[in-house]
C-alpha cells in the first residue's frame, strides 16, 4: 500500500471514532480558509474550504461549491469534500495538523472509487482568507 493510501485509511478511522464528536472540537475553527494543492500529478491550485461550527464544510473550486464535513480530533483536522463522479463515489481529503483554532500544512487526497487517484501537499492559509 502506498503512504497516501494509509493516510486515507487513518483519516476514516478517526472519522470513525471520532463519530458525533467531531462537531463539538469543531468550535474555533469554522470560517473559509484557503487550501492551496501542491507537489500533485492532477490537482494543483488553490481553492476555499468554508468549516461550519455544526462540522459542515463545504468547497468552492473554480466556479462550483462541493458540500461535506469535518472534524478535528487529537490536533488532526480531516475535511471529507463529496463531487460528483461518473460511476464510481468519488471525494476530496484534506489533512491538516489543527492547534488553538489555526491549521498547519498538511496532506491532499483524491479518492476515486475507493482508491488514491491523486494526491499532494496541502497548505492552509489564513483563515478569512478566501
């Protein structure tokens, strides 16, 4: 298995865990914050990423917003992002080390059908700032 592939299977299962509780350690981090992708074969580029208080989030990507959640769980926060994809489920990862209400760099995931389609570094901008 590849180190992104085990990324992705922690990711799940501290989403897992983490269940209902995500939306209360939510608090401090909702707003939009840049997400800049680099460092990938197919996703590089720089979007908004809106967290919700409830643990909603959602993503703004060229002209399109892409609906999803999040939680933060032992200084990790994972944003799962649900697009549309033409046979297969199909979303968007989004890892990133998360301390006193800001968040560090990270790791990308495209997950396509259960696999990694792509994937690369993630940097987190201001928040506010997109």
């Amino acid at each position: 298995m590849r180190f992104s592939q085990h990324i992705l299977i922690a990711a799940v299962a501290t989403a897992a865990m983490a269940g209902s509780a995500g939306a209360a350690t939510a608090h401090g981090y909702s707003g939009n914050w840049p997400v800049t992708v680099t460092k990938s074969q197919r996703s590089n580029g720089t979007s908004c990423l809106t967290l919700g208080e409830n643990g909603s989030a959602s993503l703004v990507l060229g002209s399109r917003k892409y609906d999803g959640s999040f939680l933060v769980s032992k200084h990790t926060l994972v944003a799962t992002i649900t697009v549309q994809a033409y046979s297969q489920n199909a979303g968007l990862v989004f890892i990133g080390s998360a301390s006193r209400g800001n968040i560090g760099p990270g790791v990308f995931e495209d997950v396509y059908g259960g696999s990694d389609f792509d994937a690369g570094a993630l940097a987190f901008g201001m928040k506010g700032g997109c």
